[in-house]
C-alpha cells in the first residue's frame, strides 16, 4: 500500500467534518502543538453543529439516554437516523438534523445543551484520528495487531471554523484530554474494533440478519440487551463468574463494555466470551444424533433401493436360469 492509500484510510468515523478536503495533509502526534479555541465568544460559535453528520457510539446514547432521562427506544425514534458504519453492513445510527435549519437538535443560539454529555464526534471536532490498521496483520485469535505508530492525528481546517485564530496554544494530548476524548476512546474501543473488524473483512463475508440485528441492538438499546441477559436462557448458556454477573447486573457500562465481548464472539468467534461445557456436550449428542438419523436414513434407503433394484430384475427375467 502506497503512503498515500495509507494516510486515505482515515477513520473517519468520529470525523464530525463533510468535506475531507479540509483535511490537512500533516501528520501529528500526541506531542504536536495546536493552535485552537473554542468558546462561545468566537464568531462562528455553533457553525459546525449543522449540516454534519454525527455518528453516535453505544457509550454516546447510554450517555445522552442518561441525560436525557429517557429510554433508548424514545431517543432513537426522536433524535436519530439510522445509517451503516464506515461503509460496511453494520447497523449503526447517526443526529437526525432538525428539519427546520438542518441543525443538531441539541443546538440552540446559546451553544450545545447536552455539553457535558456531547458524543464522541463533537468532542473530536476539528482534531481527527487516523489509523493504519485496515488490512493489517492478525494474530493466532484474528485480532488484528497495532503498534503505536500505526496512530496519527491530523486537524480539520474548515472556512467556517475561526477557532484556528484564537491564541491558545496546546499539544494534541492537551486538547484531547480537555475534551474528554480519551475517555470516550476507552469506552469506545472494542466496539469500533468489531466495526473495523468488519470492515477489513469486506462484503464477500457474509454476516447474518440475525447477527446484524444483535449487533443494532446490543449497540443501541443497552436495557433491550439487559433483558437478553438476564431474562433468557444467556447465563445457563455462557460461562461467567459471579463477579462479573454482579458487575453487568448493577452497572450499565459495564454491560455495554462486556455486550462487545458477546459481540465479538458471536460475530467474529473471538475467543471473548464461553459457552458453557455441558452445553457444548449437549449440542456435540444433538449434532452426532441428527447425523446417525440421516447414516441411519441413508442405509434404510440404500436397501430399499436395493431390494426395489432386485425386484425390477426378477420381473425383467434377468436373474431368470
Ligand atoms: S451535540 Fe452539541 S456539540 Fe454536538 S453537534 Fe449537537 S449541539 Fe453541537
Ligand atoms: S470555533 Fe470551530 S468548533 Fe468552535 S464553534 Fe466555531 S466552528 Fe465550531
């Protein structure tokens, strides 16, 4: 692969920019200064909370759900589209604009009123991430392997954004930690490594409806997920020790952080998650008593045709002295 096909691969999914001519073509690291400031004295406070698209991660709507104080399904309805994520057959949901001024619906001439709460993409806005991983090497699981250089940051310049002037000056690490970026990458992790995942294994590999139907919900409505957990035959089927039931039955983050390593497993077979031995053993006898049915079948058959054959013979006089 080429430098340049390398730099295109951005990840752009938490690139809240349209247009990635914007982008400059510079590579930063964590170390690299940045010259920014956001605050609502700038000119252009807002501009960029319009005609955008905002892709929202499972942490951002358990987060806005929180805020909001409501349920999953009436945000959904309400403040979002659904989409598929980073150009695979991912489902996956995005900010429905207001249909008035083709803004966020969060946006008002004030500034943003679920600030603290804001999805990944606002808080990225305008410093992007890039990644070299697509295509990358695997190891023995097919977990795909990074190393930090693989990493690089690079900054949206659009018209519009006249934070670019103001004196503030920082690293990348600043800038990001005073975003609460980090934080949401953390939480945000393995989710989008099941998407890229996805992604490096392109369309030709196919994913179920049903799989793509557990990964929208699971992705999506953390108290739906709950219930799959916890009213279903899940914990007589997956071995999971007590400390770990305690904490997904009492915490939703870490129902969400463990609804990826299900994710994982089911859609990928990574080994994240097991299913418990007896029902292993159980499924083997099912399987080998389906399979002596049809050995069993096939003989019965194999006879009869036999016999029917012979029959055939007797009545054409070939067997006739
Ligand atoms: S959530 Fe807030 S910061 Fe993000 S686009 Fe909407 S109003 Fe702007
Ligand atoms: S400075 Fe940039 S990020 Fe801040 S409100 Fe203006 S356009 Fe948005």
């Amino acid at each position: 692969m080429s430098k340049n096909e390398s730099d295109a691969k951005v990840q752009t999914i938490f690139g809240k920019e349209k247009n990635p001519s914007s982008i400059e073509p510079k590579k930063l690291t964590l170390d690299s200064p940045l010259k920014f400031r956001c605050h609502p004295g700038v000119r252009c406070f807002t501009a960029c909370c319009g005609g955008i698209k905002i892709i929202l991660t499972p942490y951002d709507i358990l987060q806005l759900t929180r805020r909001l104080a409501i349920p999953a399904h009436e945000f959904l309805h309400t403040y979002s589209l659904p989409t598929y994520l980073e150009k695979t057959d991912m489902p996956g949901v995005m900010i429905k604009l207001r249909e008035e001024d083709n803004k966020c619906p969060f946006v008002t001439p004030e500034g943003c009123t679920v600030y603290t709460d804001r999805p990944t993409a606002c808080r990225y806005y305008p410093v992007g991430m890039a990644d070299f991983h697509e295509g990358g090497s695997r190891d023995a699981d097919g977990e795909e392997v990074k190393t930090a250089e693989e990493k690089f940051f690079f900054t949206v310049r659009e018209d519009h954004c006249k934070g670019f002037e103001e004196d503030k000056e920082w690293t990348i690490r600043e800038w990001r930690a005073d975003q609460g970026v980090d934080v949401r990458d953390e939480m945000n992790k393995e989710w989008l490594r099941l998407v890229m995942r996805r992604k490096s294994y392109g369309l030709q590999a196919t994913l179920s409806e049903q799989a793509k139907r557990m990964f929208f919900m699971a992705s999506t409505d953390i108290a739906t997920f709950r219930k799959f957990v916890f009213e279903s035959t899940f914990l007589d089927t997956y071995e999971l020790d007590q400390e770990t039931i305690d904490k997904i039955r009492e915490d939703d983050v870490e129902l969400m952080l463990f609804s990826f390593k299900y994710l994982a497993a089911t859609l990928f077979g990574a080994q994240t998650l097991n299913i418990k031995e007896e029902k292993i053993k159980a499924k083997v006898a099912q399987i080998k008593e389906r399979q002596d049915e049809t050995v069993m079948q096939s003989i019965k058959e194999y006879e009869e045709l036999k016999a029917q054959t012979a029959a055939q013979k007797v009545g054409t006089g070939v067997l006739k002295k």
